[in-house]
C-alpha cells in the first residue's frame, strides 16, 4: 500500500539545485573551475548558466578558458 510522506528531500535534477546560483547571481563576478565546482562541458555549463538567468529574469556575461568560465549576472535593465 502507498504511504504519505510528511516530508521528503528529493536529490538529483528536479530536487537540490546541482549549483548555487542563488549565491552565483549577486551581481559579483565569479570563476568556476571545471573538475572543481562543475562537472559537465564548459559549454555545458555556460548554457546552464544563461538558462539559469532566463528563468530568473536577469542576464549574464561570460568568459570561457579550456577547463574555466567567469561569469556575472546582471539585471536585464543594465546595459550589455
């Protein structure tokens, strides 16, 4: 028989953000390092990071190394 949860912490894609974007998108620029705070494809990760600002209404810049990205958020009202 089905059993209900009072409460429950989902992991994986849907549940905990795999990032901390939260953090990520205060307006300060920040580096990441490839191995260290992500694991997929530098491409990989700098879409995930312009869908990230899609979702929450602001934009963001990058600079892409081989194993590196900065990045900044920013609001959509500044200039590019």
């Amino acid at each position: 028989m089905a059993k209900k949860l009072k409460s429950f912490e989902f992991t994986g894609r849907r549940g905990n953000r795999k990032y901390p974007w939260e953090e990520w998108t205060n307006g300060e620029v920040w580096r990441v390092e490839a191995g260290k705070d992500f694991v997929v494809r530098v491409s990989s990760f700098v879409q995930a990071a312009y869908q990230y600002a899609r979702r929450c209404g602001k934009k963001v810049r990058t600079q892409v190394g081989l194993d590196h990205v900065v990045f900044q958020f920013y609001e959509s009202e500044e200039a590019e």
